[in-house]
C-alpha cells in the first residue's frame, strides 16, 4: 500500500488522489497510520462484503477443518458463558 503522510497529502493532494485509483493509500499523522484514503467504489465494495454471510457448504473443506480445530485463545475463556445461552 503506498504511504504518505499528512503533509504530502496536502501538498499533492492530486497526486494523491491518482494513486488512489491504482490502490488505497495509507496516510500517516506523527508517524503512524490514521486514514486510509480509497476510491468510491472500494469503499462501496468492501461494506457490501463486511454483510456477506456465507453457509458452511460454500467453505472449502480445509477450512471447516480449520475452524474445527480452532481452540479459544486463554484470554477469551470469559466469554465461554455466552455459549451457553
């Protein structure tokens, strides 16, 4: 993903802006990453894939395996009570 920070964004914001089209942009504040700057349609894209629900016969095998075998990591052995209700 290209990098740039806040200042270069203001300097080349059109710059900026092409690269988008080609590809999210990271744009950092005192060093670390803040804002991601994308395009319209990937923005539109990628909140119609965080609703996607898919059933367990769309998974490839492998990864029922995986899920199977997936163990709860200690840190979350709290919410085991959820399970239950």
């Amino acid at each position: 993903m290209h990098q740039v920070t806040i200042s270069d964004l203001q300097r080349n914001i059109r710059d900026i802006q092409d690269a988008a089209l080609k590809g999210p942009v990271s744009i950092t504040r005192n060093g670390k990453e803040k804002y991601v700057l994308l395009t319209a349609d990937e923005y539109y894209r990628l909140k119609r894939r965080d609703r996607e629900v898919l059933g367990i016969e769309e998974l490839r095998a492998q990864d029922v395996r995986n899920i199977a075998a997936a163990k709860v990591p200690k840190e979350y052995e709290y919410l085991n009570h959820l399970l239950s209700h």
